[in-house]
C-alpha cells in the first residue's frame, strides 16, 4: 500500500471515529462529556473535571441538576417584548413591567448576560432588547437574530416617547460589525428619525460587555456617541 493510500485510509478512519463518538452511542460518561464540551469556554478538560466532579457528588445533588434542567423547559420563558429569558408565566419581564424606567431610551445588547452587567452598573434606568447574538466577521447575518421583533417593537415604542437607540456590543469586530449591520437596518425604517448611538470606548478593544466592572460600563454609558 502506497503512502498515499495509507494516508487516504487513515483519514477515513478517522472520520468515521468522529462520526461513530458524535453519535448517541456513546457511554453516559463520554456523552456528558461531549454535552459540556459544547458550553462557551468550556474545552475538554473542563468538560471531564465536570463530569467527575458530579460523579464525586452525592445523588441528591444530580437529582437536583436533573430537576434544574428540566424546569429550563416548563419554567422559562422569553419576554415578549425585550426578548430576554425569564422565569414565570407572565408575558413580560420584570424590567418591561416597570413603569418606572426610562421609555425615552431601549440599549440592544447581543445576549441576556450583557443586560445583567448593564443592570449591575446601577447607571441605567431604560429599557432593553436582547438581539440574541452577533453577526460573524464572515457576513452571516445570522438569521436567529432577534432583528425583525425588534423593527416590529419600533413602532409601539416611539408611541411611547422613545428618543434613542443605543447600541452596546462587545468592542471587537464582531460587536462592531453588528452595530454597523444594525445602523443599516434602521436607516431603512427610522422614520422617526431616533438617534442611534454606540457606548463609548470605556470599554477597551477586545473587552466583553459581560465582564465590565460597574464603573467601566457607567464610563462608556456617559461617553456613547
């Protein structure tokens, strides 16, 4: 057999490897394993320190876990207007219930995290939209983005005094190309001419809104542009 053949037959195994342990065939410790691998920042090694830890805890505690899960199903749910998950069966969140926060102002975040650590800053008092996500470096518009709910939101909340639109991504490029993809949207349909603005750069390049600290995030509040 030819080195080439060798190396077209090893590759092919290997494949097939892939596809055998991707497979619900796997024993309950490699499929937990595979499970956790697929959390953000989670690799491998995470992912077994996990699964042995739990194998270490007691039953209770994993009938627990078990519990927890399943109650993400009949328990949650998102909020109908600012797209965020909450526990309960009410339609709306706490926040979009509150008739106390600023309706001249909604900041579209990409995730539910990123609402927390603007909430934590204790710097604002208006309302949110959770987008669901960013736009990749390689134009996917990524279509389980949150966009055509939020255009559909437009209008009940300019009827309700809404001035501005701010936009608090990540400071990277992904962040960046999503606030430009969504300046585009809105210049399609902003008849009300709102003012859109960007937090200000507070936040250093490269830095995740969700691990801001309070002061960091109230700075780039007060210098967005």
């Amino acid at each position: 057999m030819s080195f080439l053949e060798k190396t077209k037959r090893f590759a092919f195994l290997s494949i097939g490897y892939t596809l055998v342990t991707n497979t619900s065939s796997m024993d309950p410790l490699e499929r937990l394993t595979a499970l956790f691998e697929k959390f953000p920042g989670i690799g491998p090694r995470q992912a077994n320190r996990f699964v042995q830890f739990l194998l270490r805890s007691s039953p209770s505690l994993r009938r627990e876990l078990v519990s927890a899960l399943q109650g993400l199903n009949s328990g949650v749910q998102q909020c109908t207007q600012c797209m965020r998950f909450q526990a309960g069966k009410d339609s709306l969140c706490t926040i979009c219930r509150n008739p106390h926060r600023n309706n001249r102002v909604v900041t579209i975040v990409a995730t539910d995290t990123d609402l927390a650590a603007l909430e934590r800053s204790g710097s604002y008092n208006g309302y949110y939209f959770v987008l669901g996500g960013l736009v990749t470096l390689a134009g996917d518009k990524n279509p389980s983005l949150h966009t055509q709910q939020f255009l559909d939101s437009l209008s009940s909340r300019t009827n309700q005094g809404l001035e501005e639109i701010i936009l608090a991504f990540p400071a990277n490029p992904e962040g960046d190309a999503t606030a430009g993809f969504i300046r585009e949207m809105l210049s399609h349909s902003n008849d009300q001419l709102l003012k859109i603005t960007s937090l200000g750069r507070g936040l250093s390049t490269g830095s995740e809104l969700e691990y801001a600290d309070p002061d960091t995030i109230r700075s780039a509040l007060e210098s967005r542009k």
